[in-house]
C-alpha cells in the first residue's frame, strides 16, 4: 500500500494569533521545556530525568492557578504519603534501565 494513502498531509501557514492553532501550544510546551533543560537545570542526569518530566507535566498542568497554588500544593500534601530518601533512590534506580541507551 502506499504512503499516499495512508497518510494525509495538511500543508497550512501557522498563524499563531490564533490561540488555539493546533500547533501552538505545542511549540509553547517545547519552547519552555528546552528552555528549563537548558536554563535552569543545566541538564539532567538519566536517573533524574522521571522527576523531572513529572515537574514539566505539574507546572503544564497548573500554569493558571494563580494565587491558588498554595491551597492546592496544602491539597497535594494532605493526600501524599512519607517517603523516605532510600526508597527515593531505589525507585530511581529500578527505572534507570529505562533511560539508558545501550550501543
């Protein structure tokens, strides 16, 4: 079969005053993903990297809280568990596999 068929391409000239263009949030999330990877963290080791992708993903979701954000961290506290530093690493270290790329 061919490609032709299978795939349909949709040749359009972004306009991104349009707010809710199909690609524009995308180029926001990746343009303030490269920015914090590169900025603020200065890179990420492998074994750190699930955290911080969950912390891209919380900011994403919760960018219009506003002045909110403490009554929903004090909710996000209230429901979590103790966890301790050990079965932090542990938790990474089982997981490490998953990030590395073997050659």
């Amino acid at each position: 079969m061919r490609l032709d068929k299978l795939v349909k391409l949709d040749n359009s000239k972004i306009d991104y005053s349009d707010d809710n263009h199909k690609l524009y949030w995308l180029n926001i999330f990746a343009g303030n993903f490269q920015n914090n990877l590169k900025a603020i963290y200065h890179g990420v080791s492998k074994r750190d990297l699930p955290f911080f992708l969950c912390e891209q993903e919380w900011r994403t979701n919760h960018r219009y809280t506003g002045k909110h954000i403490m009554e929903k961290v004090a909710k996000y506290i209230s429901k979590s568990s103790v966890i301790t530093n050990k079965i932090i690493i542990k938790t990474l270290d089982n997981y490490i596999a998953h990030f590395l790329v073997t050659n």
